[in-house]
C-alpha cells in the first residue's frame, strides 16, 4: 500500500432535505449504511462512508440536509452538515430534480457559496424526472453556483453514480489514506443498531413523532452461541408519545422491535435478540448528552 502514490479525501454530500443523499451514500459503499425515509430530515449527523477505487480512496460524509432551522437541535445538525462542507475537499450537491428549484434548494445555494471546495452537481432522481425540466434546471443551477462538473444520477438504481465515482476518484489530492482499506464506516456498531430502529420508527409512525425521537443502544452483548443481544432505549418527549409508541397492547412496539430485528440480522448475519424499552425524556432535544451521543455540537 505505501509505495504506490496514494490518494485519499473527503467528499461532503449536500443538499436539501430528501434529495436522496442517504440514498447516495449507501449507493457508492454498496451497502445500507444511512437510514433512507420519504421524510425530511431524518439523518441527523455526519456520517462517514469510505470506498476505495484503485489507489483512491474517497471518504464520503453524508450530512444532514441544509435548511432553515429555529430549534437549537435542527440549528445543531444544519451546522454538522455544513461543517462537514467546510472540511471537504470536494462537495456533491446533490438535488432532486424531480422537485426542481424551491426555496430549500435556494437556501442550499446560498448556505454554500461561502464554501470554497471545487462542487460537482448531481441532479438526483433522474429515473422520474422531466427530461426537458432537466435542463432548464441545469442552467438556472450552474448560473447560480459554479459547477466542476455537472451529472444526471439516479441513487436508487445507480444509473450514472460509477461516473461520479470515477471523476471524484480523479479529483482527490494526493495524500496517504486515512482508514485501513476494509473499513467501512466511522460509526460504530451500536449507533448503526441504534439507526436501524430509528428507521423503523420513522416508517411506522405519523408526522411529527419521529423527529421527537432518539434512539440509543444500551447493551451490546455477544453470546456463546455466535447470536448477539442489543438493548436499546426508545427516547420519546412525552407520556402520549410513548402510548403511541408502545400501542394497543404493546403491538406497534412489537411491530417496530420485529421489522428491526430483521434488518438487523441481516446486516449482522447471524441472530439477534433486540430489547426494546421505551422512555419519557421531556427535554432531550435541549440536552448536552444527547447531542454528544449523535456528535453533534452543544
Ligand atoms: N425516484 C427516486 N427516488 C429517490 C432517489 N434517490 C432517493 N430517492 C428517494 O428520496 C427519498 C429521500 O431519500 P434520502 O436518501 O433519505 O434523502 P436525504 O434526506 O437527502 O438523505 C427517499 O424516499 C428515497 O427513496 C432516486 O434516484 N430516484
Ligand atoms: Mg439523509
């Protein structure tokens, strides 16, 4: 690995919400790292996703989206992703085309322009965009910003991501890698557990409750016969949250711990016993602990 003239960087993945940069992320590790919802906001911190390409290797951070926040905790994340901009040496703006240009998507642009790291823009979701749309979207968006180099992905089927990833492996500086090459993420095991019911709880439940929600696992431990038990605690701000979350008779608990357990197998191979509890902590979102808990500032 030392004799040959490695290169290595970070490339930040920013956007509005939803533009589908969870979707980017596990789609260049070719793995289901980031939690992926048909709701905004739900990645919450910089996630670092790292991928290799002959002797380049490119360290993703998929950030939460850029957007107007007014609570500290939504204020907290807008900063991560934009500090994960500030620390790049390349920026993937990603944008749905399908949506084209809103105000979030005007905010996005005017958040980066003070970030001086070379840009490419991926117009994302191209499998259900307007084609005519598209290139008057393209120009009103290079006329804005400038632009390296302009790309027409689709993250959820892959269409067009290998050509991104082949012109950010050329971009990278030249530079010793920064993680052995079989690692795949910063996070740990517990957290990505922990994001998995987070995933679900997303899924499962209505509107506002999800984003009063945080999950942490508790316990993490291996067992004798190769299958691993995981504790986790469902954080809610209120009684009738936690109604809500447990259910009649405990089934939506049930529900959410089984679809979990499931993917968590998956990703583990090998079985998993998932304990879920569930706990009212009114103020969590203004906690010191919780932020650092997601590694997010205070
Ligand atoms: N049709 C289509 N949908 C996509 C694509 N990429 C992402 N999505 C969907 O857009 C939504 C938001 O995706 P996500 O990755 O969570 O967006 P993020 O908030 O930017 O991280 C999800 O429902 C994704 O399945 C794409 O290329 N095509
Ligand atoms: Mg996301």
């Amino acid at each position: 690995m030392q004799e040959k003239p490695n290169r290595c960087g970070y490339v930040a993945i920013v956007g509005a919400p939803n533009a589908g940069k969870s979707t980017l992320l596990n789609r260049v590790i070719g793995t289901k790292l980031a939690i992926v919802t048909p709701k905004a906001q739900t990645t919450r911190n910089r996630m670092l996703g790292i991928t290799q390409r002959d002797e380049v290797q490119m360290v993703f951070i998929d950030t939460p989206g850029i957007f107007r926040a007014t609570e500290k905790f939504e204020k907290a994340m807008v900063d991560s992703a934009l500090s994960g901009a500030r620390d790049a040496d390349l920026l993937l703006v990603v944008v749905d085309a399908m949506r084209g240009l809103t105000h979030p998507l005007e905010d996005v642009l005017v958040r980066l322009r003070g970030v001086s790291a070379p840009k490419f823009l991926l117009l994302n979701k191209v499998d259900k965009a307007d084609k005519q749309a598209l290139l008057a979207l393209t120009k009103t968006l290079c006329d804005a910003m400038e632009f390296e180099r302009v790309f027409m992905i689709s993250a959820r089927t892959g269409d067009g991501v290998d050509d991104v990833l082949e012109k950010v492996a050329q971009a990278m500086p030249v530079g010793p890698w920064l993680f052995p090459d079989d690692q795949l993420t910063d996070l740990s095991e517990r957290f990505i557990a922990a994001e998995v019911t987070r995933e679900r709880l997303f899924m499962q439940l209505q509107q506002e409750i999800p984003y009063q929600i945080t999950v942490e696992t508790e316990a993490w431990e291996e067992r004798k016969d190769g299958s691993v038990k995981i504790q986790q605690v469902i954080y809610v701000t209120s009684e009738a949250h936690k109604k809500i979350v447990i259910g009649h008779r405990g089934e939506m608990l049930k529900q959410i711990g089984e679809k979990a357990r499931q993917q968590l197998e998956r990703q583990q191979g090998r079985r998993v016993h998932l304990f879920l509890f569930v706990k009212v902590v009114e103020d969590w979102k203004q906690k010191r602990e919780f932020f650092q808990a997601l590694g997010l500032d205070y």
